[in-house]
C-alpha cells in the first residue's frame, strides 16, 4: 500500500471535523480559523524510549501519544483544539497495524474533542509518534502558565498519583500482581499505558483563578521543581497528604519499593498541580466536581525560597531529585 | 547533558519571538493569538529515509527539514509564523551535533521570520525531525488550496526544476562532476541538500487571484496529479517550456538518463505550482518579481479531464507516474 493510499485510508476514519477547521487533512496545510489565543505543544513518543511495543497494543500506544500531548494543554487551562500527528513506521508494522494505532489516537480525539486535522506518515526504523496540540481559549490570559505560584498559595494535586509507576512495576514483573486484587492491577497497569488528559479539570482550575499549573509527566519531583523555578518559589508538599492511587502502597511493599518514591519520582501519571490563593480553593473544588474528571486534594503550600520540599509523617523531610535524563 | 539543561542551551540561540507569540518555548505550551486564518503542515524527516549523515552536514539536515515545512505553508499562501520541532537523537549526535543541528533550524527560521515556539529532544535510533509549522494571513480566504484549478486557467512553475534530482545523482556519483562547472555541480548539490521555501513567491501568486496552489516535494508528475484530483481537472504541460536548472540535461546525459524524468519524476525542488486566471498572469509575474525569490515560467493549462499530460517536443505524450510510495 502507497504513502497516499495508506492516508486516504486513515482519513476515512477521522471524526469530524471542529468548527475552527475550514480545511482538514488532504491539503498542503490545514486551514483553521483559530479566535482568542491558542496553547500549542509537541510532544514525541518513540519505541524502546517511551514504550515498548511488547508491553502495549497499537491501539494503547496511539491512545497514549494523543493523551500525553493533550495533558500539555489540560495543564494550560486550555480546551481541546487540533492535533497533527506524524508516525514513523517500521518495516514490521504493517496497513492492519497503522490503522489499530490511527483508531486508538481517533479514539482520544472523540473523547476530547479534538480534530485531527493534519499528519505525516513515513518510513521509521522503529515506531515513532509525534503529537503536535493546538488548544484554545478565548484571551490569553485565561491560559495559566508554570511560573506565577504566590507564597502563600495552596497546592492542589487532582486525582491519583504513583499509579503509573506501580503499573510499570507491574508490567516489568508479572508476579507482584499476586499482591493486589486483579481488578486493581488491571487499573494500575493501564494506568501505565494511557494516558488521561485532565483538560475539564485543568479548565476548571483555570476558571477558578490559579495561578501557575503543570502536569506531572515527570513526576511531582521534577514537574514541581519546574513549577518552581518558572515561579521563582519553593514547594512545600506534605507527604501523609499525598493522593496514592489504591493498590500503590501494596505494590511499592511487594517490590521493596518505597510508595513514595513511586508517588514523586515516577511519572507519567499524567495528573495536575496547581498553585491557587486558598481562598479559591472551595470554587475550584467545586468547579473541579463539575468536570467530572477527578477530585482535587490539598497537598501543601507555596513558600517564599525555592525547590520542592517534602515532609514526612515522621519528620524530617525529603528533597527529590529533578528528573532530568534525555527520553 | 540532561534533556533540560539541553533545551535550555536550545533556547538561549533562539531569535526573538514574533509579535503574536506571547509565551514561547519553555512552558507546557506556547501562547500565541494568531488572528485571522492559521495554516498549519507537519513534515517529518528521518536518516536513511529522507536524508542522509554521510552527505549532509548537520546544519544542511536542520536547514531542510524547517524548510521543507514552510514549503507547504508557502503552497498556501500563508505567511511563515511559528514552528514547533520535534528532535529524536540518536545515540551517536552529542551536544555539539544537536547544537549544529539546531543551528541550521534556527537560521531557515530567522531568513523566513519564523518564531521556534516549541519542540520536544527525545532519544531515538536515528536522527529524526518532525517540523509542525503555523502559516498565517489575515482572511481564511486568502489560503490557496490544491483544488480549485478551472479548465482554461494557465499553469506556472516558479524557479527550475530538476535540480534537486540531478544534485541527487551528484551526491551518489560524483563523477558525475566533471561534466558541468564546480560551481553547477555545487548549485545543484545545494539544491538536493537544501529545501528553500518560496514563502514570497506563494504569498505573491495567492495574491494575484491564484486558484490552486502546490509545492513539488514528490516531483511536478505526482504533485501535479495532486493539484489536479483536487480540482477535478487535468493538466496539459509542455515539456519544452519546462524551466530545467542550469546543469540537469549534462547530468542527465552523463548518467544516462532523460533531462526530463529528473524535472517531473524527481522531488525536493520545492518550486511552486499555481493555476490562475490567464488575465491574471502579468499581475502575478509583478508581485512574484517584487517578492524577489524567482520567476514564474508559463508551462501549461488547465484543461477538462483528469491526470497529468506532457507534450512532448517532438509529438507524442508523456504520462508521468503519480509517486506514491512511504518514505
């Protein structure tokens, strides 16, 4: 099957398209009628870096490379807009393939609304996606960027984290799953594989007036050090206040782990930390609700000084380590 | 080095950012507001597939994949705006080859007035470069697609053609030399290595009332046949008006093959083709000279029917193949 064959063929499964976009894929470029300003980030997944094709179904690692991009933009307050999407393919991956990978990045891209409205496809020695999102909002300044976080600001998580973490675990050793219940390790595990973009919740946080937001792709170690050095600021995380995903504690015990080096040194959970004036916490809490996504926990402060700081139950305190390896 | 302390060293040789980007590289995501109509392509370019570390230098393979992104943005009309670039480094490129590599990006985007906005460095097996670029112009209606081509309309070619296949065959025999001048030979060598993109000349011809647009990165053959599906129309070209590059037919003779198969079958000329009203043609030829980057070259019309025709010199047809392979 010919380069334009193989497109004409994934073009037929796109959504349609989002009333910004006047010309989709097929053309030169995409045309799209933007209004108000735009969030944009590219984000890159290779085979034996990112994932390993062994580990994860096509349809799992097309869901993850639009759901990693997307997190971007959640974590911008932004809403779902475009995506372009080149993927490298190898010779052992062939049209069945290219079309289960194309029907799991189509399947985030229903879920979230976002258009596929441009891509490119060729030759790679191993499977490569890149994810370019384009996200919206009506005035720039309803983007919340890294730095911002004020001392004095509250620091909430949304959802579960050290979960992907645990399900990478799990996935390297198949005999700690003995410990939790199947149900338990199936989420840990998919965890691991997807990827979920909070964008209601990061909208939601948007609205109720944070004042800086990342996502924790790198873990809260290192995505907080970021927030904190963007925001010229120190973090100060309280440890016992940490929302482990369930199933984490049992796996970390199991793997002669400590649950909270999976919990702050292990990415890709995908979850979001904002920095907000806590008298907006009660608003972003409920707006945060109405999203549906996940709930928000408090789980600390934002002090003058900088780095992340975090305390244990028993005292003392812990400083991760950034987290800075070229992947 | 780490992947931050990298990307740090990265944005430290970025030219200043455009007037609409308001947070560039170094965020979750770039902020721009755009206003108007956006135009956006991704190009994806990978070792042993599009280019090749033993015949182009590093700065050559940056310059060439910005390059051949803005070519398609250039397809359209748009003027250039803000590009987003995926690296994937393999093992064997150190710091210094990714800051060479990104030198070449850098200057194509400070020649066009591109802002770099974003990218990602990931590790990967090969050297790969996935350009997303962002195009602008201030009415949707401004951007000149690949349909809309009229029987009647006449064709034009911007620059010569064949240069980039004929600096092809230079590159893999270089005996091939010694038929033309140093300076020939250099021109068309410069020419398979480089991809210079004909923003100008595209801006110039959407505005003289162009109806259908295209670059040639596959070859006037196959690109042509695109323009002409889109329009639901045919192309008649006339061999003998095709403007070759100084150097193609001794080349092409040297190395037994026919002048005229490098200029319609070879790609990577990134030349533009344009149908437009013929009352339009003068106007056209003024606003592409003041654009400065090339001449237009009247090569054919528009006709009813479908596919791509070249009449030859001497009587007799020439119906090129489409290209249609994954590279």
């Amino acid at each position: 099957m010919g380069e334009f064959e193989l497109l004409a063929r994934l073009r037929e499964r796109l959504p349609p398209a989002g009333a910004r976009v006047l010309l989709g894929s097929g053309d030169d470029a995409a045309v799209s009628v933007p209004g108000g300003a735009t969030a944009t980030s590219v984000d890159a997944l290779v085979d034996g870096v990112h994932f390993r094709r062994d580990r994860a179904s096509l349809a799992e690692i097309g869901r993850k490379a639009l759901g990693a991009a997307l997190s971007d933009l959640a974590a911008m307050g932004a809403e779902a807009g475009e995506a372009y999407i080149a993927i490298g393919v190898p010779p052992d991956l062939g049209e069945d393939g290219c079309l289960e990978l194309f029907d799991g990045i189509a399947a985030v891209a229903a879920a979230t609304g976002t258009t596929l409205a441009g891509g490119d496809v060729t030759r790679a020695p191993v499977l490569t996606l890149v994810a370019t999102v384009v996200g919206h909002a009506d005035r720039p300044d309803e983007l919340v960027g890294r730095g911002g976080a004020e001392p004095g600001d509250v620091l909430v998580l949304s959802g579960e984290i050290g979960g992907a973490a645990a399900g990478l675990l799990l996935l390297e050793r198949t005999e700690l799953g003995a410990t939790i219940s199947p149900a338990a390790a199936g989420r840990l595990r998919r965890r691991q594989l997807e990827a979920t973009p909070r964008l209601g919740t990061g909208q939601a946080l948007a609205a109720a007036g944070a004042h800086a937001m990342i996502d924790l792709s790198d873990g809260l170690g290192g995505d907080g050090g970021h927030l904190a050095a963007a925001s010229g600021a120190g973090l100060r995380i309280d440890a016992a206040a940490l929302p482990l995903a369930p199933g984490v504690s049992e796996v970390a015990a199991a793997a002669g782990r400590d649950p909270l080096e999976l919990a702050t040194a292990g990415g890709e959970d995908y979850e979001l930390l904002a920095a907000l004036p806590a008298e907006r916490l009660a608003d972003a809490r409920r707006r945060t609700r109405e999203a549906g996504e996940a709930e928000l926990t408090a789980v600390g402060e934002v002090v003058a000084g900088a780095g992340v700081e975090i305390r244990l139950p028993g005292g003392g305190t812990l400083a991760p380590a950034g987290f800075d390896q070229l992947r």
